[in-house]
C-alpha cells in the first residue's frame, strides 16, 4: 500500500501481453484494487490514470464489487486521453469491434500528437494502446489493422523462424 505500483504494473502487463505470456497478465489483472494509493510514476500519473489501470484490471477479471465508472470518471477529470481508453476498454469488453477500432485508432493519434517525442524513447510505445491492442488480440476480435503510422505505437513481439545454416568447412 506504500510502495509504488502503477509504472511496474503497466509495464509488466505491456511486456506479458507483448509476449503472449497469458499466464502472467492473468496474474497481473488480479491484483490491483480500490486499496491501493495514488502512485504518480515517473509520467506524472493522475488519479485518473491510477483509477483506470485499476478499473480495467476490475472489468477484465469479471470483478463486479470493483471501481465502478461513475467513481473513474470523477477520478479522470478533464483528461481527455482517458475517455479514450475508457471507451475504447468498453467496446473491447462487449466485444464492439467497429467502435474499439475507432476509439483504439483516436486514441493512438492523441498519442502521436501529443504524447510521442522523438527524444524520449519511452513515448515510442504507446502502453495502454498497447495494451488494449493485444487484449483485443486474446479475444479474438477480427484482425486489428492499424496504419502503420499509427502501428508503429504498438509493441509486438515478432516472432520468426530460425533457419541454421550449416558451418562451412574450412
């Protein structure tokens, strides 16, 4: 209750979906709940960006006594990337293609716009988008299709095959 979460959570759930490790983003999306206190990270979180990692986490794991929306929305404020997500999470929960693509498209151009710098190497993966983008993926949504300045947003774990090559004699 007294160390910080969020910045491990998002990454840690990112990195496991990233890599299918469903297992792991299983056991990640148990755990936050309404007990845990306000946690900044090193992006200046709001309470806003704590209530929906926790109201998401709550919606996914089918957990009907967790945040509800009226209490995220007050928490969100103004914060417009957040109703974003927010509907974005809402289409992906009632398995709304046509609008998540939409809300997941709006958001990563918010994110473009104003969250990506070229000079800050940790804006190049948009992590709520991402992770969005592979719950949609687990769930079996028809193929999310991004254009590429947009997919470039998404991290991904490309897996190819490897081919050994014989070492020449010599």
């Amino acid at each position: 209750m007294v160390l910080p979460w969020i910045e491990k959570y998002r990454l840690g759930l990112t990195l496991a979906l990233s890599l299918e490790d469903w297992p792991s983003a299983d056991r990640l999306i148990e755990w936050p709940g309404d007990d845990l206190r306000l946690d900044e990270g090193l992006d200046d979180l709001t309470p806003g960006d704590n209530a929906y990692q926790i109201w998401l986490a709550g919606r996914l794991r089918g957990d009907l006594n967790a945040m509800d929306e009226g209490k995220l929305l007050v928490r969100m404020n103004r914060r417009s990337h957040l109703k974003v997500l927010v509907i974005a999470a809402q289409a992906l929960l009632r398995d709304d293609d046509a609008a998540f693509h939409q809300a997941l498209s709006t958001g990563l151009i918010r994110h473009r716009g104003r969250t990506f710098k070229t000079s800050d190497i940790y804006s190049a993966v948009c992590i709520d988008g991402t992770v969005l983008w592979h719950l949609a993926r687990r769930r079996s949504m028809r193929p999310i299709v991004l254009p590429p300045e947009l997919e470039i947003f998404i991290a991904r774990c490309i897996r190819r095959s490897v081919v050994e090559k014989p070492i020449a004699d010599g």
